[in-house]
C-alpha cells in the first residue's frame, strides 16, 4: 500500500513538474515573440504618399463648404494583396481640409457604408451639436451638415468615427484624415507651410494583415490595449520614401493608430524642432531628440536636412512607465523603421525658425473656479462608471477656468485622456514639471500606470443643456468598452438636469 502511495506521489509530482515546466515554457515563448521590431528590414521603395488638399466652394454666404463621402474602398498596401478598406472620399483616409481663423465652413458628409457612423472633429474648438461625437450619427445613405466658424489658433486637427463602442473598429479601418487651420500670425513666422513639399502631413498607423491581405483585428497575447499591429503605415504607405528639396522640412505628426504609443526618434539622433502640439504653436521652439505620442496626439516638428541626407524616422522602445511584463506586451519594447526621408545635392535654403513664435494667454490657477478628479480604471470605467449616453457626469460653466486631475491608479496598463471641445495646458506630470514636449496647448495626453496628471482649461462660451461634449480615453478599445464620459456647458446660474433627454440622436438628411 505504501509503495502504491509513493508511486502515485511520484506521478503527482512529475506530472505538476511537467505543468510548470510547460508553463514556464509558454509565458516566455510569448515574452520573447512579443516584440516587434521592422528596423532594417524596409526597402522604402514607395514614395510617401501626400493626402490632397480638398478645395471648398463657397456658398451664398461666403462660408467655406467641403463635401465628404464615407466610402469603401480597396488598396495595395503590400504587393500583390488587396486590402478592403474603409475612406472618406478616398479608398483609404481622406482628403485634407484647410481653413483660417475666422472662416465660417459647413462640412457636407454622406454615408455610403451600410452601416451608422459618425465624424468627430477632434481637437477643435465648436459646439456641441456640431462636434460629430456619439450623438451626431449619421445614417446609410443620409448626409450630416455640421456648421461652425474657426474661432481658435493655427493648428493641426483631425477627424474620425466615433460611433459608441464601435470607434477602434472604423478607425481601424481607415476613415480619418487632417483639418489644417491657419491664422494671421502663424502665416507671418515664414514656417515651412508649402503643402506636399516642406510642409508635409504624417498620419502614422499600425496594421496586422492576415496572409490574404484582409486587415487582421487580433490582439496581442496578454495585451489589454487593443490592435497593436506588426506593419506602419504613413498616409497610407508602406514603407515610404520622401524625397525633401528644402533644407529644412516640417513634419505634422498624427498618432491615428488605435492603441500604440509611439516615440518618435532618428536614426542618427539627430534633433529637431517641436514647433506646434495638439491646439497649437509652441511659444518658443523645443529642441528634442525624441517625441512620445500616444494615440490621437499631434506635434509639429522642423527637421535639418542637408544636402545628400538620407536619414529615418523610427519609433524605438516608448517608456510606458509600465512593468516589464506589461511594457512586453504593450508594444513598449517594439521598434519600427516609420520613414525614410533622402535628399539630393541643392537644397532650397528656407529661413530660420524664429526664436519666439507666439504669445499664448494661459489660463491661470488663479482663476480656477472648479477642480474634478477623473480615475480611470480596468479598460472601462471613468470614476467607477461606464459610459452612459443619457447620463450627464459633469456640469461646466461656459467662460470659467478649471482643474482636472487625471489619475490611473493601476499597473496593468496605460491610458490616455481627450477632451471635447477644450484645450487644456498640463500643469504637473506625477508631481513634477511636465516635459518639454507637453508645453503647449493640448487635446489629448498620455496617463501612465499609476501616472497623475494635473491639467487645466478655460471653457467655451458654446452653450447646450441637452447635448454633451466627450471625454474619454483614447486607447479606442478602453473607449469602445466604456472608459468614457459626458460633460455639458451651460451658462451661468443654470441648473439643468443631469439626465439627456432621450431621443434619436440622429442628424441627417
């Protein structure tokens, strides 16, 4: 009996051996297959491609109109497959939109996929109701007309879907494309600022792409972010080339990817301009080796280039402040070839970026009236709560300056946090002064693991008791589970219910 006893013990034990050798095996095969890394493996064969500038017609009342069409599409990313895709007037992305300070615009957008989307016009400062988020939907076949006139500095903006729970999805996809804006003094700095040429636009995506060339929606093991793809692409591009003609180019970099962090980097180390964040030019230009953005973020940067150069952009290792398990599986140890950017022997010799760009009226904590908290924790919830679309969570006095500390009080992964029609300045990073690189106006920012980050904003005078601004993380896949919120402005003295009507928030015709 007792040598029957052992002998089971003896399967016992070698049979647990075995399960944790396994085990062991298997949690450090996908640690090791866990990073990506394309660096030296691209042959930059395809010039980059450039977006084109939409021309607007202006009506009987002098506005600005541009018409978009959501569409489907299918493109050759990678030789010899063909990728379906989603566009907006475009079998992927969309064509560029341009205005000034001051011009009224009307945006006309049809909807020729079967199935409801919406526009959001992220980074600009409008009402409510013009603002594309998950109220503004717009329908098969109908058309939305959002109207606003451009009251807020030059910067680089953006648009996408932002249908709820299903915005990682259309992004994906591909619906997105810039909104330039220019102003009086930004077109007296003499920046770089010919379209195509010295002025060029980035909008850096990942992709998986299944062996049929069908974008892949696989997660990685162990990822708690969403889609980190294994592919970039630049505009649309695949391993693209540009060729500069200027000794000096100017790059506006747009993180549209759903979930990736990326930081920003030459091959060489070579440094470069910041010149411009999400809402705006910088005051003074910021002289940086690398750039962090996290998905939704912009920055303007001013590259040297000399005669003969060939140089490229790369995203190496973003520090996600995260563990070393959660920084693996995260894409913070993944590394990419994004650009190559070569010249020939003469160069056009642009000015010098001036030292001081432009005066920026900050908002002042002596004038804050109201400081929120907002926890964001798991992948879903805001202050304890998912996303409700006929709740109000906060209630903000049009004309009044607040504080908004951000906290993710977690270690398992990182955040983000946008905001709908603001423009927030950082105030304190965990405590200290932010980075160089965080000094400017901006929409959008990155919220480590167990990361704070104190920020402040002085709101519009856009009024709407009944439809809400967002704000939300923009890890997309956080967002589409819930990790997102609703705040209206009203005026002062107000005192409006804090539960929207219930009604079909469709807008179109």
């Amino acid at each position: 009996m007792v040598t029957k006893v052992k002998k089971y013990l003896l399967y016992f034990i070698i049979a647990i051996s075995f399960i944790i050798v396994c085990t062991a095996g298997f949690m450090a095969w996908t640690f090791v297959s866990s990073k990506t890394s394309t660096v030296g493996e691209l042959s930059f064969d395809n010039p980059l491609r450039i977006p084109e500038l939409l021309e607007p017609t202006i009506d009987s009342e002098g506005r600005k109109v541009f018409d978009l069409t959501f569409n489907n599409g299918e493109v050759e990313f990678i030789d010899g497959k063909i990728t379906k895709t989603w566009g907006i007037s475009a079998p992927y992305l969309a064509p560029t939109l341009r205005a000034e300070r001051g011009d009224e615009v009307v945006v006309n957008i049809k909807n020729d996929v079967n199935e409801p989307t919406t526009l959001h016009w992220h980074g600009m400062i409008l009402p409510a109701e013009m603002d594309g988020g998950p109220h503004q939907l717009i329908s098969p076949g109908k058309v939305w007309s959002p109207t606003w006139t451009i009251s807020q500095p030059a910067s680089t903006t953006w648009f996408h879907p932002h249908l709820h729970g299903e915005t990682a999805e259309h992004v994906y996809r591909g619906a997105a494309g810039l909104f330039i804006l220019d102003d009086k003094e930004s077109n007296e700095l003499n920046l770089p600022d010919d379209y195509g040429i010295n002025d060029i636009p980035l909008i850096v995506q990942d992709k998986s792409f299944n062996n049929d060339g069908s974008m892949s929606n696989e997660s990685k093991i162990f990822s708690n972010v969403g889609i980190l793809g294994d592919e970039i692409l630049v505009n649309g591009t695949h391993s693209p080339n540009f060729e500069a003609t200027t000794n000096l180019v100017r790059l506006r970099i747009l993180n549209a990817s759903t979930a990736r962090v990326y930081n920003f980097e030459f091959d060489d180390k070579r440094t470069y301009q910041l010149i411009a964040t999400d809402g705006g030019l910088v005051e003074t230009p910021v002289e940086i080796e690398s750039l962090l953005l996290s998905p939704g973020e912009r920055a303007e940067i001013v590259v040297p280039i000399k005669p003969n150069d060939s140089v490229v952009l790369q995203s190496n290792s973003p520090d996600l402040e995260s563990p070393f398990w959660s920084q693996r599986y995260n894409g913070g140890d993944d590394t990419f070839d994004i650009l190559k950017i070569q010249s020939g022997n003469d160069l056009t010799e642009l000015p010098m970026i001036p030292s001081e760009l432009v005066k920026i009226d900050w908002p002042l904590p002596s004038d804050v009236v109201e400081t929120r908290h907002f926890e964001l924790t798991g992948t879903s919830l805001i202050n304890g709560k998912e996303m409700d679309m006929n709740r109000v969570d906060e209630v903000v006095v049009a004309g009044t300056t607040e504080i908004w500390k951000l906290v993710n009080p977690r270690e398992e992964t990182y955040h983000n946090f946008h905001a709908h029609g603001i423009h927030f300045s950082v105030l304190d990073v965990n405590g200290e002064e932010p980075p160089e690189y965080l000094k400017g106006w901006k929409d959008t920012v990155y919220l480590p693991p167990t990361g704070k980050v104190t920020v402040i904003a002085r709101f519009e005078s856009y009024v709407n008791h009944e439809v809400p601004y967002m704000f939300h993380c923009h890890i997309l896949m956080h967002e589409d589970q819930g990790m997102m919120g609703q705040f209206i402005v009203v005026e002062p003295g107000a005192n409006p219910e804090k539960t929207l009507p219930s009604h079909d928030h469709t807008h179109n015709h």
